[in-house]
C-alpha cells in the first residue's frame, strides 16, 4: 500500500489512471508478496456537488460505464472505490461509496486523522457477501502533497485500500496448527464481534476435542483495532507434547515429601526434647534464685543442704557456715522445738506442713518480718529422702490489710456524709421541681410512672398518690412521632409514622429515637383527670446507668394548645398573604421594598426576589411630582379608603391601582405595608387573554385562590379570600334567566327530604361527609368525581386473583392510596384499616399476606354497595342541567359571559376546583357556538385534565369575541 500511495505522489492523484494502475499491479506479484489480501485499489473522496462530473470522468478514464454503489443512505463526501485490481474478483467493489456504511466510514475518517493505516470493525465485503463479519479493509490516506509543507491543512484526496478475509490470512498458521483452536474477537472500540474460529476437525477430518481449561487470551492491537486472541488446546496437542505421565510424578513426588516430612518430624522431635529438657532445667534454677520466696533443701536429717538468695538474706545462711546444719536451728528462735519437731514427724511421714505462720527478726532488720512456712516432703518409692521448706514474707500483706482496714472504716464515715448531702440534693430539687410549673414526668424502663411533678398535678388534675405506679401509655392517645427535631437523613429515611399506644410499642419506639437523637419528641393527647384531653409534645430524655443500661424515663410535657392556636392563626395568614389578589409590599421608612407577595411579583413583572430591595419610586409612575415622604405622609393620612395613583411594571407598563397602607412596629424597627388594588378595564382583561380591542368588555374579573384539596388550611385561606374579595357581577341576561328559573323550578319539599335522607345514610354508614365536602370547598361535584375513582378503585381490590400477584411494596402503596381516599371522603372506618394495615407493612414484621388480602376483600365488599348507595344519593341531588341552547338559537356573548370565560379560564390554568362550577355558567354559550369542542372541553374536566381543558379554551376564546361583535 506504502508503494502504491508512492506512486500515486510521483504522478500526481488528478494524473493516476486507469491504465497507470493496472500497469504497477503487473508490475508487483501480489499472490506472492503479499498472501491473503485479495486484491489494492484507490478510493476517491468525492463531494455530492462534483459527483457527476466524477462517474462520467471515471466512465471515460476506463472507456466503460463507472456504476455507483451504496450500501446505505449517502453522506457527503462520498467515499468511491475508482480503481481495484485484480477486477474480476472484486468487480463488486468497484464504483462502491465506502462511506455509505457507518463502520467503512467510521474507519476511513480515522486514519485520515492520524495520516496512518487504519483498519475497520469486522465487516462482510460485498465481493464475499457469504462470510459475514469475516472481512476488513485496510485504509492508508492520500492527500495533496503540494500542500504538505504550508501552514493550512493538506487537502485529503483519497485513500489506498486492500480488502482482507481473516480466512485467507490465518489459512496457513490453521492448517499446520490443527490440535489448536484460534478464535479472535474485535471489542473495541465497537461491540465485541467474534469474527474468526477456526475448525474443529483436523486434517483427516476427526474430531478435536478442545481443553477449554486452558484457554488463554490475549488483547492485541492492529491498525487502530483491538483484538481478543483465544488460544485453545487439544489434547492430541499434549500428547505431541512427550510430557510425563503426571500421576507418576505425582506418586514419586508424595512418596520423597512423605519421607522428608518423616525424618524432619523425628529430627525436630528429638531437638525439641533436648531443648526442653536444657529450658526447664535452666528455669527451675533461675526459678530458684530469682523467686522472692525462701526456699531452703533438706535431708531425711533435715540438715540444709542448699538455699537460694532470699533464704540467705533472711536466715543469714552463709556456704561454708549452714550446709549441714540442722533447720531447727534457724526456726526455733520464732517457732518452739516441740511444735517443730511435731511437724518433722508428719513431714518424715509424707504428710504436708502448710501455713506455718510466725514472726521472724532478720539479720540486720530492726523490725521483725510476718512469715508464712509450708513444708513439703521429697519422696521416692515411698522412701522419704529429705524436704522443701517454702517460708512467704507476707510483712507487707499485713501492713496492707492494716491499712485496709483504717481505710474501710473512713469510707464507711464518708458514704454516710454523701449519703446525707445527696438526700439532701434529691430533697432540694424535688422541692424546684414542685415549686415550678414545668409538666415533669419520670418512668421505669416499662413506663410505669414513678414521679408525677406538682406541676403535672396542676396541668393534668391529678394528684401524684393516684397516678404514680400507673402505666404512663394509659393517659395517652394520639401518639405521633414529631420530626421536627430529627438530623436531616433522619427525615428522608425516617417519615411521621402513627405509633401503637401500646406500652412495649412505645417504650420501643423511644429506644430507636434514642438510638438516632439524644432528646427525641412526639405528639400526643394527654388525658386529664376528668376525662378530657390535652395536646402536648412529650421530649424523652433517659437517664442510663453504667452497668444497668437505662432505668428511667424523664418526659417533659409542652401543652400545644396556645403554641396549635398560634401556629393555626399564622397559617391563616400566611395562606392570605401568599393567595392574596391584591399587591401587598413591606417598605422600610425610607421606602425600600423588603419583601412583596406572589401576586405582586407577578403583577409587576418581577422575579422572586428581584424587587427586593428597590425603592418604591422605582415602581411609581415617573409624572408623580411627590416625594416618598409626601407620599407615605399622604398614604398614611388616606386611610383607610388610599388614593388612586400608577405603578410601573418592570416591563415599562402603567398598573392603574388603589393604594392603601398601615405603619408596623417590629423589634423597634418602623415598616410600612402597602396594599395595591388593581384597577382593570376592558382592555387589560383582553391582554390577560392574549386579544386586544374588544370594546365591550366592562367588568372586572373574580380571581380564585387555587384550592388544594389535601391542606384544609390552604382550602379555608383561599375560600376567605374568595370571600373576602368584593367582586362585582352583573345580572344574568334575560334570556339566561328564564333558562335558570326553568331548570331550578324543584319543590322545596323534596329537596329537604332528599337531604334528610343523605343525611340519615351518612350518619348510619358513619360517613363524615359534611367535613369531607369542606375539604372539597363544598364542591359537591369534585366529591362525586372523587368517590367514582373510589368505587373504581374498590371493585379493583374485590378481585383476589389480582391482589395475590402485589408484592409488599404494592400492597404498602395501595394501602396508602386507599387510605387518603378513604379519609378525604369521610370513610373514616375504612381509612382507619387502610392506616393499620399499612403500619403492619411498615414495622417489618413478618407477615400473613393471605389473610391480609381476606381482610381487605372483606372490607371492600362490606363498603362498595354503601359507596355506589351514596353516588346514587348525590347524584339525585344534584339539580337539573340547565337545558342546551341550539346553535340557531344561541345567545349573544355578553361582557358578563366573557367576564365569566375569564375566570373559568385562569381557575383552569390555577387548578382550582371550583371550575366545574363556574364552567355550568357559561355551559349554554359554550355548547351553543361550539358543540364538539364544549363536550371535549367537559369531558376533562370531569377527569380533572386541567391540561388540555386549558387548550380547549384558548381555541374557544376567539370564537367568543367573534360572535360578540355581530
């Protein structure tokens, strides 16, 4: 390839031709030189724009038609094989765009980035289209050499290419290498494709049984490829081998380890008896002269006959003075000569002589020493040969329990002193304690109350004599856990879990809180003396012992009334503030904004905190010739009706509002809140709509706080500023209003006794369904919605054979599911199960899921006919439709309507519920100028597919406008 690129350069790439091609192939023995290749050719890079011009240069190069090939959806440039010899077996080849396949193109990009020869993935050359994935083209880039000295890139021209079978290649190595079994795979940096195996059959075509044990591989690279090389032998290519035969070398080499472990054991054995003998021989004797004990040797005369250093230091014995000199010389001085010759005679008997204690005056003390002697007799066959005296200096010891002794008799004088100050301590606290009004109660490891505060007595009404000895867990209900206080992992991990008011259970639960924080806290209700109940939050402490672990319990008990009463006002009006319609700002004195609420971001054109901290003359209009300290003069004087003046929106926009305000004190700082009401016009409700110039519209639009039916707070917030608000609306038309009292016109009698009987069911079934419908802000509509789901979803958990294939993950969510529900609709029985079977998922017990999907069969079969009963009821209850105005008698789109369209349009695209309800309104307008996109436009929102709904009005705002100007 090196040559042929060579001589492409000598003559120039726009000068080599058919003809000087097929002369340097003859020129070259291919077959020879260069085994396995099937053939050298020149690929042309061609760009889109010039590729006629190249197949009629091609055609007239070689005097034939010059085809174009592809095998996929061309890419520009094209990449076209122009020249491959030999021709005839790779006629197939030849006019083909490379660059067409991914892997060709891949490839042929590559090496003309590293001006190198690359090699492509594993591919199936279309001359050898039956071996798949056993082909490659090897690719060396040829570019322009005249620029290859300047500065800018060198123009690619092409590439010189040798199309390769792996079969070809690796023929000559498979054949002589029979007994081994070659497989290469290409894994990088495309897919591991294993692209050559060779066979498995030998040259006398048998059978080759590979030893796949020991396969090795290696990873080599080639031309910019990486390949897995396996090398398998066979077993005829161990026999090939000559190896010796392994169970023969295996006997030999056991039987020489067997008798050097032999002879090894024996040599070491005899060596570590002659070590051990020297060892105990020389501890004995180092035993002897280092021990602090006396030890004397006597004879069967019981003369001395050796000693060690202690023995001569307090004896006095001397080498040439004490050998064989009676003992009884050395102890008579302390022990009489009677007793001492007693205990020889028992000593000379085999007896032995313990404890023998007297005192001693050594050589040179000049106080006598407490010995303790014991003697031992030597005996051989029964045949007494001498003695051991072992006499133990226990002076010290003596001294020490002396001391002891002093020292337990002022320790017992010192617990008694402790003793009195730590009565007197208890005593003292206890009187803080029950002089305090802090609720403090203590309990044993089980609950039991041990300590009732007196200002427990005073909270809860009892007196300490008749709850102490009462398990605390009696006077609870309610109990949650409180996370208030958890370390952050603790939360995700750890949610508010409702806890059994068993006592083992709760004593449980505050050992695990323990675990995780050093004063956990829980909710709970506390009853009090009288049988009602105080919300508080308990804070454990435990008070543990060294040895014993915990022994009590100390709860101090925070009463929440006031704190709930608080905490409730201020989400009241936190809820008002964060909904409210009107801008409300908070200023310092000198006028810069601190904080602003949602809707005056909004209605400014400000991102959240982007009006932080500008002046409020930044947002009046740049014509006010007032000073802010006029103007918060004359905001203050203009209460409580404020003044009209203009705000300037960030987008440079006049805010027509009415503009009151009220001075604040906080921590000795003066601020000024603002309240701006916007005034609207006919025009601003057309570009809150996206439509300008309708003349007609004359009344301001009602703005609905969104409704969140899972927060009652949010709902009461927003259902008091829906209140709150003095919306002004105009009559209905005439025509409307003959509609309404024609749909309405129901006797009073049987509304009342249709609500009497609703009332009845739900109080027989213990159906909370007047705080379920406040929930929904008395939205009956989205209750009925909502119990169809649960019906839905109650004739789903009927069905056993589909409960049985939930695992527990699925039975805990479903469970959890229900349980909302069940609670949102007033089901509270229901919602109780849901609620404990859900706890039974969570503690992680072991559990009966059988008998869990019984019960829940059950209860949905004992509550499905009493729901479909209640849909029935409400559904009768629900008043008429109003009548469908036809298209020919349609009404005329009054501002009024439009008004209503308005606010239909933003409770969608809030969410807010009470659009099903102000969609009612508009219904008979709506259906009457456009049917098929007011039914769309009903059916999602009775699946609450505010989404879409909110398209659909868009496409029906401009039909509105256009029937009301005819």
């Amino acid at each position: 390839m090196q040559g042929l690129r060579g001589a492409i350069n000598t003559t120039g790439f726009e000068h080599f031709n058919y003809q000087k091609n097929l002369a340097y192939f003859h020129s070259r023995d291919y077959p020879r030189e260069f085994p396995g290749a099937r053939g050298f050719g020149v690929i042309s890079v061609t760009p889109k724009t010039q590729l006629n011009a190249f197949l009629q240069q091609a055609s007239q190069d070689r005097q034939q038609a010059f085809t174009l090939k592809q095998l996929s959806t061309s890419q520009d440039p094209l990449f076209i094989v122009k020249y491959i010899e030999p021709e005839q077996p790779n006629i197939e080849s030849l006019g083909l765009d490379i660059g067409s396949e991914p892997n060709r193109r891949r490839a042929a990009l590559s090496s003309a980035v590293a001006n190198a020869a690359v090699l492509t993935a594993p591919i199936t050359l279309v001359q050898a289209d039956s071996k798949i994935n056993h082909g490659f083209l090897l690719l060396l880039p040829i570019y322009d050499t005249r620029n290859m000295a300047n500065v800018t890139p060198a123009e690619l021209l092409g590439w010189v290419y040798a199309p390769l079978l792996i079969n070809d290649i690796l023929k000559t190595i498979t054949e002589q290498q029979s007994n081994l079994k070659l497989t290469i795979r290409d894994i990088s940096p495309t897919a591991n494709i294993p692209f050559f195996t060779s066979a498995s059959h030998n040259s006398r075509n048998e059978q080759v049984i590979f030893e796949k044990s020991h396969t090795i591989e290696n990873i080599i690279e080639v031309y910019g490829r990486q390949w897995a090389v396996q090398l398998t032998p066979s077993k005829q290519w161990f026999s090939t081998l000559h190896l010796p035969n392994p169970q023969q070398v295996f006997f030999i080499t056991l039987s020489v380890t067997v008798l050097l472990i032999i002879v090894l054991h024996m040599f070491l054995r005899y060596i570590t008896r002659s070590m051990d003998s020297v060892r105990q021989k020389i501890s004995l004797s180092s035993f002897i002269e280092n021990s602090s004990e006396c030890l004397i040797g006597v004879d069967s005369a019981f003369t001395v006959l050796n000693w060690n250093q202690s023995a001569a230091i307090i004896f006095n014995l001397q080498k040439s003075v004490s050998e064989k000199q009676p003992i009884i010389n050395y102890l008579s001085d302390s022990i009489s000569t009677d007793v001492l010759i007693a205990y020889f005679k028992k000593v000379a008997r085999g007896e032995r002589v313990n404890n023998i204690q007297f005192s001693h005056l050594a050589h040179g003390d000049t106080e006598a020493r407490s010995l303790v002697l014991t003697i031992t007799p030597l005996l051989k066959d029964n045949l007494f040969l001498g003695a051991s005296f072992t006499i133990n200096d226990v002076s010290e010891l003596k001294a020490l329990q002396t001391q002891l002794q002093q020292h337990n008799t002022e320790l017992k004088t010192n617990v008694d002193e402790n003793t009195i100050e730590i009565e007197q301590a208890n005593l003292f606290q206890q009187n803080i304690l029950n002089s305090s009004k802090v609720v403090v109660i203590a309990t044993d490891p089980t609950g039991v109350i041990t300590f009732f505060s007196k200002g427990a007595e005073q909270q809860l009404r009892y007196n300490a004599e008749e709850i102490l000895g009462k398990n605390l867990t009696r006077l609870m209900t309610g109990v949650a856990q409180t996370n208030n206080d958890l370390p952050l992992d603790t939360k995700k991990t750890d949610p508010t879990l409702p806890i059994d008011d068993k006592s083992n259970n709760l004593i449980k639960y505050i050992e695990q809180q323990l675990q995780l924080q050093q004063h956990p806290s829980f909710t709970c209700r506390l009853k009090q003396k009288y049988g009602d109940y105080k919300q508080v939050s308990l804070h454990v402490s435990a008070m543990k012992d060294r040895n014993l672990g915990t022994t009590r319990y100390v709860f101090v008990v925070e009463d929440l009334t006031e704190k709930n009463a608080l905490q409730k006002q201020l989400n009241l009006t936190t809820a008002a503030v964060e909904y409210s319609h009107n801008i409300l700002l908070w200023l310092t004195s000198d006028g810069v904004i601190v904080r602003s609420n949602p809707y005056a971001n909004n209605a400014l054109g400000y991102c959240d905190n982007d009006i932080i901290n500008k002046h409020i003359n930044n947002l009046l209009a740049s014509y006010t010739e007032q000073s802010w300290i006029d103007t918060k003069l004359k905001l203050l004087h203009s209460q409580p009706h404020g003044f009209k003046c203009q705000l300037v929106t960030a987008q440079k926009e006049i805010l027509p509002v009415n503009i009151s305000a009220g001075l604040i004190n906080s921590d000795n700082t003066e601020y000024i809140f603002i309240e701006a009401q916007q005034l609207t016009s006919r025009e601003q409700i057309n570009r809150s709509l996206g439509l300008l110039g309708s003349p007609k519209l004359s009344t301001k639009p009602r703005i609905s706080a969104t409704t969140d039916t899972q927060s009652n707070l949010t709902i009461m917030a927003a259902s008091q500023l829906r209140h709150k608000k003095n919306v002004v609306t105009k009559k209905p038309s005439a025509s409307k209003a003959t509609l309404t009292s024609q749909t309405e016109a129901a006797p009073k009698n049987k509304t009342a006794a249709q609500a009497n009987t609703l009332e009845t069911f739900c109080d027989k079934h213990h159906i909370d369904f007047a705080k379920a419908l406040t929930r929904l802000s008395d939205n009956k509509i989205i209750y009925i919605k909502a119990l169809e789901l649960l019906i839905n979803d109650l004739s789903e958990y009927a069905a056993i054979d589909t409960l049985k294939t939930k695992d527990v993950a699925g039975l805990k969510l479903m469970f959890h599911t229900l349980k909302s529900a069940a609670a949102t609709l007033g089901f509270n029985t229901l919602a109780q199960f849901a609620n404990q079977q859900e706890n039974i998922i969570k503690a992680d017990t072991i559990l009966n899921k059988n008998v869990m999907i019984e019960q829940l069969t059950q209860q949905t079969s004992s509550v499905l006919p009493i729901a479909h009963n209640l849909l029935q009821l409400l559904q009768n209850k629900l008043p008429p439709k109003e009548p469908i105005l036809q298209t020919g008698s349609a009404p005329k789109v009054t501002d009024e309507c439009l008004a209503t369209f308005q606010i239909l349009s933003e409770e969608v695209h809030t969410f807010n519920m009470n659009a099903s309800n102000t969609l009612a309104k508009v219904s008979p307008t709506l259906n009457a100028i456009a049917p098929e996109q007011y039914l769309a436009l009903e059916s999602e929102m009775k699946i609450l597919n505010f989404h879409q709904a909110e398209i659909i009005l868009k496409a029906l705002h401009p039909l509105l406008l256009e029937h009301m100007n005819r």
